[in-house]
C-alpha cells in the first residue's frame, strides 16, 4: 500500500528568532538519529539573527539539507557601514567578507555576496553541493531575495534546479501580466 506523501514525516514549526532556538531545533533533529534525514529552512525576517556558524552544524551530516532565505537587498544596503559589521561577520562566519564587498558595487556586490555564503555554507556544513536561485520582484525586473541550497546528494540539487527553473517560468509570466496592467 502507497504512503500519502508526508506520512512518517514530522514537520514542526518553531516561531520566534532562530539565533534563541538552536538548541530547540538541534534536539528535534537528534531524536531522529544520525541517519534520519534532515531539511532544515531558514526563512528570516531581515538579514540579521541566523549566523552561518549556527545553521552549519544542525545539517552537518549525511542525510541532510538547508534552504535559506538570503535577503541581499537588506544586506548589499549595509555592508559598508562599520558598526554592522559584527552582523556581518556573524551571518557569514568570515571576518573578511564585509570588507571584500564594500569594494564592490551594485549587481557585482551582490553576486559576491551570494556567492560566497554559498561557499561558506559548502564549506562549514560540509556539503557537496550548494546552489542559489534567484527570486525577481514580480513587478520590476530585480532580485528580491536568494534562495541558498545546500545537500550532499546529486537527486536533491536537481530537485532543486528543477524547482528553481519552474519558479522561473511561473516569476516571468506573474511579470509579464503585472507589465501588462501597469502599461
């Protein structure tokens, strides 16, 4: 007999800041075992309170997976700002990347910045693959946020990669009709 999809799946929301329920998340996915699977997303409000350092070792294990919500347009605005850059060495866990981005400027500093949380993240939670997609405002033709993935399997970044190209297609035709009633 068929499963429904989901069964034998447990899905607990935990509201609240992520950096104050750590601990709470990290005894969820224990009770599992070492070999349960784990998705793990990280959809914040910001781009403050889910520090890379803290995310890494909740997923650093075989059978598991992240998505996270990174909101460039909050952090490509203040990279530069000296007394952010405490938040900036936490969210990302390298002390250097504030300084590396505020040499960039626009699309470049944001591409940066995206691209090197990924390999942070690749790196502190010792996944074999990560990737990231970008979400288009539906009404103007820029980024509103990234989605990183990271996972070590190959199955789950074409999963992935499929999502992200079918996302792509339904973002360009909820574009195409908001340029249609705003002309």
């Amino acid at each position: 007999m068929d499963q429904k999809p989901g069964a034998g799946h447990e899905i607990i929301p935990i509201q609240g800041q992520f950096h104050e329920n750590v601990a709470r998340i990290g005894e969820f996915l224990s009770v599992g075992g070492s070999k349960a699977f784990r998705f793990l997303l990280v959809d914040p409000k910001g781009w403050t309170g889910f520090a890379l350092n803290r995310i890494a070792p909740l997923v650093n294990s075989r059978s598991a997976e992240v998505l996270v919500n990174l909101m460039t347009s909050f952090i490509r605005r203040f990279v530069t700002l000296e007394e952010q850059r405490s938040k900036f060495e936490e969210l990302f866990g390298d002390a250097a990347v504030a300084d590396e981005a505020a040499a960039l400027a626009g699309n470049n500093r944001e591409r940066f910045l995206v691209r090197r949380y990924a390999e942070l993240l690749k790196q502190k939670a010792q996944f074999k693959f990560v990737s990231a997609a970008a979400v288009l405002r539906a009404a103007e033709d820029d980024v509103h946020y990234y989605l990183v993935f990271g996972t070590n399997s190959p199955h789950g970044i074409a999963v992935f990669k499929e999502a992200e190209h079918a996302a792509f297609e339904t973002g360009e035709s909820a574009r195409d009709e908001a340029n249609t009633k705003h002309s």
